[in-house]
C-alpha cells in the first residue's frame, strides 16, 4: 500500500494513538470496503461464476451494470434479482475488512454512514442501531408504485422464487411474481435506483447520526472513511470533509485505492490519506492494535 502522507508502516503506531485518543468514531464507507470484502461488482470473472450464463444470454458483464439492465420480462427480472439478493445479501459471509473494522471500534463510541447495502457492517457485529444506509438494503421489498413507505423483508421470498425455479431457468414463474400487500403493486429491491425509491425509514437514521455529531462536539472526533468514490460523494464523502474542516478536534483518516486525495489544507491534526486497498489497511490496524492490546508478558 502506497500512501500520500508517508509510510503506513511508520503511522501505524500514531494511527492506533489515534483510535485510543478519540472520544467518538464516526465510520464512513463506501463500495472500495465491499470490494475489499471480495464483493466486486466490477468484475468480470466474479459475475460468471455467480451468475453463470447471463453474460451468454444477455451480454452483461458486472453486477453493477445488471443492476441497471432491463430485462425483457417481468418473470427474467425477478429471477435474476432473486439470485442477486440471495448471493449478495444472504450467502456472502461478513468479510475480513468488516471484522477487522469491527474489532478496531466495538468497545468504542461509534456511528457508521455508508453507501453500501449489502448488509455487510450488521453481519459483522456492528449494532443496526448505530448504521445509517440511506441507500438502502437488499434485505428488503418495497411497493413499486409506492403506495406506503412500509418496507417487507425479502429473504424467504427470495428462497421461494428460487426454490420454485427450474434448474437453469432464467424466469420465475409468472404466478410467484412478488407484489404488494396493500394495493397488488409489483415488489421490488429497496434501493435507491429512481424517483420511486422509498427512503423514509433510511433517512430517519439521520436523526441518530445527528445526535452523535453534537454529542461528539466537545471531544476528540475520529472519521474513518473507506473506499469512497465520486459515485455518491455527498452522502460520505463530502461530509466527512466538512466536519473535518470545522470540527474543532478532529482527525480525518481516508483510505482509497483510487481517490485517496482532498482539497483539505494536510494539516496533520486534520486529515490523514492512505492510497490502498481497505482490507490491508484495516487488517494491519488490527493487528497492532491486538498486539498493543496483549502484549507478551
């Protein structure tokens, strides 16, 4: 790992000061931390060998652009997302960088921001309590119109449709196609793809991570932020820029293979970047800090 701001090898031992030191820990992250977890949307390789046949079908080469595709029938749709869930969300264990992370900052005052909704902090450890994702999670239905703001949790409909599908098929059937309760409306994934997206009960979240932001106004302020683009900068990362810049004792530590940089002045009580991947830099935070921790008597 490559870093802006010297060697990782050398910061290690401030980096774990600055884990100690602080007195709130607000986490953000983004797709680069999934990616690192081995959830690679932009991958070809990956996507052959969860979705065989789909790139022969239908020419798709990622996860991410198959979440976008249109598929010619309601039955394909669904029978393509049902697999995405389930592998995704369900079958995808907590990855490596996740349980590093957590370790780092389960006895710690923390909040978590991501963009991710592959439900990957709550299967490490992390309280849903204290994880804001107002993108969503594939873990759940909504009503495609919408005709409410209520939220179904998808994962027995999701080992329904796959159950009732034959082997190979590329459709469910049309009699098991999801739809909603209260007005017969299709289901669909509860994400933010369009205008139709239900949000209010993400954005709620908001109300949490607010409280946490003014409790952290008097003390030392850590922000974690991993693996975060220019895909949605405004909801991590340019945040955590600003409060970086106007909190009064804060330290801003961002890791990213590809957009480690920032416009922040590099003053070194304000802002810490780390050109790399996630999952090595969290793995090595982890390992000194449980080093630090038990030491050899």
């Amino acid at each position: 790992m490559s870093t802006t701001d010297g060697s990782l090898q050398a910061d290690m031992g401030a980096l774990c000061s600055a884990v100690d030191d602080a007195d709130t820990i607000l986490i953000g992250a983004g797709a680069g931390l999934s990616a690192a977890a081995g959830l690679l949307y932009m991958d070809f390789t990956t996507f052959g060998d969860w979705f065989p046949g789909y790139h022969e079908k239908y020419g798709l080469r990622y996860v991410y652009k198959a979440a976008f595709f249109h598929f010619p029938s309601v039955e394909e749709y669904y029978a393509y997302w049902a697999r995405h869930i389930s592998r995704i969300r369900f079958r995808h264990p907590a990855g490596k960088p996740y349980l590093d992370l957590y370790s780092i900052v389960k006895d710690r005052s923390y909040f978590v921001l991501t963009t991710n909704v592959d439900g990957q902090f709550v299967k490490a450890g992390f309280n849903q309590n204290r994880v804001c994702t107002p993108q969503g999670d594939y873990a759940y239905f909504q009503c495609s119109r919408p005709c409410s703001n209520d939220l179904y949790p998808n994962q027995k409909i999701v080992e329904s449709l796959l159950a009732s599908m034959a082997s190979g098929s590329f459709a469910i059937r049309s009699e098991d196609i999801p739809r909603c309760p209260h007005c017969d409306s299709l289901l669909e994934p509860n994400i933010r793809k369009g205008s139709n997206f239900v949000e209010s009960p993400w954005m709620e979240k908001y109300y949490d991570l607010n409280k946490f932001l003014e409790r952290s106004g008097s003390g030392k302020l850590l922000l974690l932020e991993f693996g975060v683009g220019f895909n949605t900068p405004s909801i991590v990362r340019y945040p955590f820029k600003r409060i970086a810049a106007t909190h009064g004792d804060s330290l801003l530590i961002r890791v990213n293979r590809d957009d480690a940089g920032t416009t922040l002045i590099k003053r070194s009580a304000r802002v810490k970047t780390y050109a790399g991947d996630a999952g090595l830099f969290l793995a090595a935070l982890a390992a000194t800090m449980a080093v630090n921790q038990n030491p050899k008597r």
